[in-house]
C-alpha cells in the first residue's frame, strides 16, 4: 500500500467511537474479565461451527442454546446505560448473563416434558418463558438502542389488551399463560424463523466475513478499487463505492460498513475536495447497498428464502440487475459531482498497482468464489457457508505456513494436502477439510512464526461471535412481533386496509407501504427491520397481485432506504461522526444518490422483468433496463446540475419531467418521457457548444 493511505491511517486513529455505531458503548475489558470474554465468544463460536457441521441437537434446543450465549455475551459486554463504567463488568450483568445463559438448557433438559404437555404449560414454563422474555426486551435495548424494544412492546401489549381497542382493531381477547406460550415454547415467538436463520446461516456468514477481515480483505479491495479507478475523474469517491459495495459480499450490516470503511474512504474523499456531507453520504450509500448485494445481502436473502420457501438462488437471481443499477447510480453521481466540482483524481504513481495487489492476495478469493459457486450448484446456504469457511481457514494456515517454513518439502506437503482435501471433498464431504485444518493449526503452533496465525484464528472466531449479537439479539426480539401477529392475525387486517386502498390506487396502496417501511425501519437494523415489514405489508402486496418475490424485495428496499432517510437515518449519523458533518445533511445528500433504490422497487412492481419475474422475456428485460438507466442518469443530471457542463433551472426541469416519466410504467408515459429525454439532450448539447471553455 502507497502513502495515499497515510491521511486515512491518521484519521482511524484519532477517530472517536460513533454514538450511532452498536460497539461504540461496548465494554474494554483486561485482565481476568478479558480472558473470561475471550473464551466465552471462542465457546460460542465453537458451539456454531459444531452445531453447523454435525446438527447434533433439535431445532427448538439449538435456538435456544444461541439465544442463551446471545444474552450471556450481550449482558457481559454491554453496560445498562452509557455512562456506565467500561472497564469492568458489573456484578449484576454476570448475574443477568449467567441466570439467561442457564435458562437457555430450559428446553434442552425438560424437551420430553414440554413436547408432552405442548398447549398446556407449567407454572414453571411460564415464569422460566416470562424472565427470557424479559431478558431479551432488556438485551435489545442494550445493544441496538430503545426503538425496537419500543416497537415490539407495543405489538406485546397488543397481544395482552388488544380487545379493549375499537372496532376491526381488537382481538378476541389472550391470556398470559397464552402469549407467552407462544412467544417461548413454541417456534413462532423468539425461537422462531429469524433465530433460527440467526442460529444457522447469519452466524456462519458473519463468521466468514470476520475471518476474510481479519486475513486482509479490506485491504485488497481498498488496492483493488485505488488500482482501476483511484486515478480517474472523482477517483476517490468511486473508490468509496467499489469498496463499500465488495465488502458488502462479505459484510452483515450497513453501518458496520460504514464504521469500518468509511474510515478510510470519507478522509481520503475530503482530502480531494469533496465536501464533508457529500463523502459521507456517499459512503452511507454505498455501504447500505452492500444489504442489496448478492451473494450475502446482508443475511436478508437467506431469511427471505426460508420465508418464502423458494431456492436461493432465486433471490439472488431477483437482487442481481437492481444491486447494479443501485451502485451504477452512486457511481454516475459521483462522476457528476467530480465534474461539478471540477475534481480531479488520485496521482496514478500513487495508487497501489491492482495486479500486483491481486498476484500478493488472490487466495483471498477463493473462499467467495467457492461460496457463490456451492450456492449455485444448488446446495444449501448452510453447507455452502461451512465450506466457504473452512477453506478460507486452511488458505490462511496454509498461507502461513508457507510463508514461516523454509523446507521445500514441507511446502509441498502442504499443497498437497490442500489438493488431496479437495479431491476428497465430493465423497467424504467436509470432514477431510476439518482434519487438514487441524494439521495445518497443529503444524502453526509447532513453528514459531506461525503462532501469530493462531492468535489471528482465534481473534477472528470470538470477533466474529461479538458481531453477530446485534443481529441475533434482534432476530430474538423481533419474534415477539411475529408471534403477536400470528396469534391475533393482526396481519390480515392491515393487509385489508392495504387492499381496499389498492382497489382504487396500486400506487397508492405501495406509496403507504413505503411510508409504513420507512417510519417502522428509524432505528433498527436492516435484517429486523425486513422481518417486520415482510410480516405485515408483503403479504398486502402480494394479495394486490404483486408477484411474492417483488413484493417482499419492495419492502426490503424500503427498510434499507430508512437508514439514509431523514430524521433518524442510521448509517448518514455513523458517517457523521467521521466526515464531522451534520449527520441531517448527509441524510438529505442520501436521498439524492441513493435515489435508485426509492425508484427500483415502483419500476418492479409496474414492471417484474426487472426483478427477472413474470413472464417478460430477454427484450423486457434489456428494455426496462436501458429505461431505468436512462431515467436515473437524467435525475443524476438534474439534481447535481451537471452533465457536460453546469445546467440551468429550465433544463434541470425537463430532466426531472423526463425522468419521472420514463418511472410509470404505461406506453404514453414512456413515449413521453423519451421525447422529453431527446429534448433535454439536444437543448443541453446545443447550449454546451456555445459556452466558452472557461464556463464549461
């Protein structure tokens, strides 16, 4: 890595914690309490690995087991208020994170008892179901901030005192003994689909990105962007959106992206003339649309494929052309706004050399392309998680190894082994794999150089098992929501609201399912937040005819465009604290280069092809494409105010009115939107050679 990174080094080091970051309160433990931490994240994390690879314990027991160590680490890590001290762990915290970790065996001690008296619980069940309840409305609060406790609160008293409120909105009426039934013995509460995709697919995928993190991955993004498009009009700002989209294939959350990469983006875009708003938006943007990212998006697609019980690869297919379209329109933002502004890029002799950087670190590619490879081969998510982890296991011990010994022979020991591994994997499966990368730690810890390897493993288990608590505290808490709804069918009477507005209006029926995705989604994560909007306005949608996967991609879209959106708008405030801008105007720049992903989710509706749904062919789905194009490269123009040279308020206008109308979906529409789209181009050419070559 060149100098260049030198400003953004400097920046990371004396950058405070942001408020908004779920880390930023996070206890900073030493000594014996450290040491405890330490083992207690490397046992949960081994737990997952064993559980993933073997499936020794029912379903309902492992989830509990994984919201057990959830809670235990969450308590532990995260003090009750923020001004609680952080150097040690109360007493009271290793009282809550040992009394939940030992409910946790509740369901794995008593499961012939529960199964037995299923629909009729015990005093027992109930105080034991009551305290985790509790427990985990308290463990949410601690890590992911009041909005979602808040939230799930509401539909909690829904369930307890629903029929006292008027009209279609009251219930029959629950008991007690009734909602926590189904909140805590069953699997439609905390247990339910999000713990379970939590327990299995999110952990694994967090675990894989900590790994490839920790193996240097950022790093060869960071080369790779720098080397293809650091040197070019507005380099930096392309380079933030490259990177923030890659690390989004590996990366679980939105705002960690920002946190992490921003870092070194948002200094290295200020320091070449953008302005403080404009490079943290940019970097919000592109980090929010790693969520829409195949393969990973964010866990989402994983969640949504088990919901909806379609083949992934399905999802991935959906996700494909708007994750372009979405990265193309930062991407042409940015490239306006550099002309704009008349920025220019990063010297070439300072970016790193991406061929180079690719013939150091291409090994850290074939962990990804194995994954993306099984998933299409159409094995399972869970499997293909397994191997992806694994085998970017043994590249680094492998690596390592390589690198620490200098006897021949060994190395070719080594590679060997890797070849034998792989050529065993198809009929003994994983196992040959697990046994090489216990040679290979056993072979690490022989040679002195290749310890620090060890330490790096382990590093990269227990970070990995502390980012994913978060997102599993969450999935937790979010199932108090869905068990409401599937107890009092709640569901259904919005999804009737929805529809009798939708006999008059589809647009309006999706112009308040967008409200209601924006204003549930302030505050909460990304995968939470799709949760609970695909439980209550998908299936709306879908009654409106919408086809199932467009409808739960509509509201997905719509949860991640809330954290850009103002007033709460998560990841613009976690850019805030590192651009050192007003985090409400990077949330307004948001809206303007993120403007795709408000304007996808209405073409797809109006439009299936290009979600690749329907019955559209290869024609649809180039049309529709070259349209959206088309429309966002003209609302790219208008709201920078710039294309071959500054635009004035007429032309500005025409391009809004073109661009609008090339969105509705109808044969006039489109018509007009392309007559306006020439008009526009013509009169701003025309006007563009007749500028003298200091206005242009």
């Amino acid at each position: 890595m060149t100098d260049h990174t030198a400003p953004a080094s400097a920046a990371q080091s004396s950058q405070k914690p942001s408020k908004w970051d779920e880390n930023a309160h996070q206890r900073l433990l030493g000594g014996h309490s450290g040491t405890i931490i330490f083992l207690m994240a490397l046992a949960f994390s081994t737990y997952q690995l064993y559980t993933a690879a073997f499936s020794p314990l029912s379903s309902l027991v492992m989830r509990s087991l994984h919201v057990g160590f959830l809670l235990l680490l969450t308590f532990c890590l995260f003090p009750a208020w923020s001004g609680a001290e952080r150097r040690k762990v109360a007493w009271y915290d290793w009282c809550l994170g040992i009394v939940a970790f030992g409910l946790a065996f509740y369901h794995w001690v008593f499961e012939a008892e529960l199964i037995q008296r299923s629909g009729d619980p015990s005093m027992a069940d109930l105080v034991v179901g009551g305290v985790v309840i509790v427990l985990v409305f308290e463990a949410a609060r601690r890590i992911v901030g009041i909005a979602l406790p808040i939230i799930c609160g509401l539909f909690l008293a829904y369930g307890l005192f629903g029929q006292f409120l008027p009209g279609t909105l009251a219930h029959r009426g629950y008991g007690i003994d009734q909602v926590i039934s189904q909140l805590y013995l069953g699997t439609e509460g905390i247990f339910g689909i999000p713990t379970l995709v939590s327990s299995t697919y999110i952990f694994l995928f967090i675990l894989f990105g900590s790994f490839l993190e920790h193996a240097g991955m950022i790093g060869l993004f960071n080369d790779l962007a720098l080397g293809t498009v650091g040197h070019t009009r507005g380099g930096p700002a392309k380079v933030a959106v490259i990177t923030s989209g890659l690390m989004g294939t590996i990366n679980g959350s939105g705002v960690a992206n920002v946190v992490t990469t921003g870092q070194f983006t948002i200094p290295l875009m200020k320091r070449f003339g953008y302005r403080a708003e404009f490079a943290g938006a940019v970097e919000a943007t592109s980090s929010m649309g790693g969520q829409i990212m195949p393969p990973v998006m964010g866990a989402v697609a994983f969640i949504m494929a088990e919901a909806l019980n379609v083949d992934y690869v399905q999802i991935v297919k959906a996700a494909a052309i708007p994750a372009v379209l979405y990265f193309a329109t930062a991407f042409w933002m940015v490239h306006l706004e550099a002309g704009r502004a008349k920025l220019f890029g990063i010297p070439k002799e300072e970016c790193p050399n991406a061929l180079q950087s690719m013939r150091r670190n291409w090994f850290l590619l074939l962990p990804l392309g194995a994954l993306v490879g099984l998933l299409f081969a159409g094995y399972t998510p869970m499997f293909s998680g397994m191997v992806g982890l694994a085998l970017t296991s043994v590249l680094i011990l492998g690596v390592s190894l390589a690198r620490v010994t200098t006897v021949k022979v060994l190395r070719l020991i080594l590679w060997v082994g890797i070849g034998l591994a792989a050529s065993a994997f198809r009929q003994y499966g994983i196992t040959p794999i697990l046994c090489l990368i216990g040679a290979l730690a056993a072979a690490n810890m022989w040679s002195r150089g290749g310890r620090s390897t060890i330490v790096l493993m382990g590093k990269s288990l227990t970070d990995g098992a502390k980012g994913a608590l978060g997102v599993g505290v969450a999935c937790a808490l979010v199932g108090v929501i869905i068990g409401v709804l599937t107890l009092t069918g709640a569901a259904s009477s919005f999804a009737g609201l929805i529809m009798d507005l939708g006999a008059s209006s589809l647009f309006l029926s999706l112009f308040l399912t967008m409200l209601a995705c924006l204003v549930l989604g302030m505050g909460i994560p990304t995968i939470p937040n799709y949760i609970i909007t695909s439980s209550i306005a998908a299936p709306a949608l879908l009654k409106l005819g919408v086809p199932l996967i467009v409808s739960h991609m509509f509201v997905f879209y719509f949860g991640i465009m809330a954290d850009l959106t103002p007033p709460v708008a998560l990841a613009a405030f976690a850019a805030s604290s590192i651009a050192r801008a007003s985090g409400m105007k990077i949330g307004l720049q948001c809206l303007r280069i993120a403007i795709a992903g408000f304007v996808i989710p209405y073409m797809a509706v109006y439009s299936p092809a290009l979600m690749l749904q329907g019955d559209g062919n290869l024609w649809a789905v180039i049309y529709i494409v070259f349209k959206t194009l088309l429309a966002i490269g003209l609302w790219g123009a208008a709201s920078i105010g710039y294309l071959k040279s500054g635009l004035n308020w007429p032309e500005r206008i025409l391009a809004v009115a073109a661009a609008f109308s090339l969105v509705v979906a109808l044969p006039a529409t489109d018509e007009a939107g392309f007559a306006l789209a020439v008009a526009f181009f013509a009169i701003h050419f025309w006007r563009h050679r007749r500028l003298s070559p200091e206005d242009k």
